[in-house]
C-alpha cells in the first residue's frame, strides 16, 4: 500500500522515502497519486508537492518547476531545485515573497517582467509549502 518517492535536483536527493501518496502540481493542474497509479510522465510545475507519509501525516514541499515518472509504484521527480516545508525559515519565505512583490513593482521591459513573475511564483510557493505543514 506504499509507493517509493524519490525527488532529485541536480545536485543531490532531497527525498527518498515511501509514502501512502502524493498530490503534485503539473503543468495541466494538480494530480493525486496512489498505489498502482497507471504509468505517465509529466511536466513539474513550479508549486507544492504534498506528501501522505507512513504515520498519516502529511507533509510539504516546494518544487521549482521539472518532470515527474510514475510508474510501478515508483515516483521520480526530477527539478531544478526543491526545499521541505520544514525546512524553510517562515520570516527569511515572507521577507523573500515582499521583496519579489516589490520588484514586480518595479520590472520595466518584458524581460524583467518574465524574471519578476517568476521569481515571485517561487517565493510564494516557498511560503505555501511552509504555511501548509500539518
């Protein structure tokens, strides 16, 4: 009744465990995973992935946009960075979404704009992931 989680960036594991199932956020919405899912591969967005661990409780993280395998009851997430809710310092995610808040203010040109949204995406799912921890 177990699916095996593993979750890379490239430089190191941030999560090898088995947990009872996972929600992730995709590219086409959020898609929830038990045991025996059928077999697919999927876009990673940038949001919060939630875990049901062994114990009943759930637990959080934030994922900085990749892809994710799921087949066998093996779940690999490969992304370009991902912290644990537990991880994150809530008063360094808060100081960190008002000053991408504040820069978005002030992105002149499109390609600032881009950064700006972005950055601010990734600091709201840093506060998310850390506020949402049961």
């Amino acid at each position: 009744m177990t699916l095996n989680l593993c979750v890379l960036t490239p430089n190191r594991s941030v999560w090898n465990s088995e947990v009872k199932a996972i929600i992730l956020s995709t590219n086409s919405g959020q898609i929830g995973v038990l045991k025996d899912h059928a077999a697919t591969a999927t876009a990673v967005d940038i949001g919060v992935l939630r875990m049901l661990g062994l114990d009943d409780q759930w637990s959080t993280m934030a994922l900085m946009g990749g892809f994710a395998r799921i087949s066998n009851n093996q779940i690999t997430i490969l992304v370009n960075d991902a912290e644990k809710g537990s991880d994150i310092d809530p008063q360094e995610a808060q100081e960190t979404l008002e000053i991408a808040e504040a820069n978005l203010r002030k992105a002149e040109g499109k390609r600032q704009l881009i950064e700006a949204n972005l950055a601010l995406r990734r600091a709201r799912t840093r506060v998310e992931a850390r506020n949402t921890i049961s």
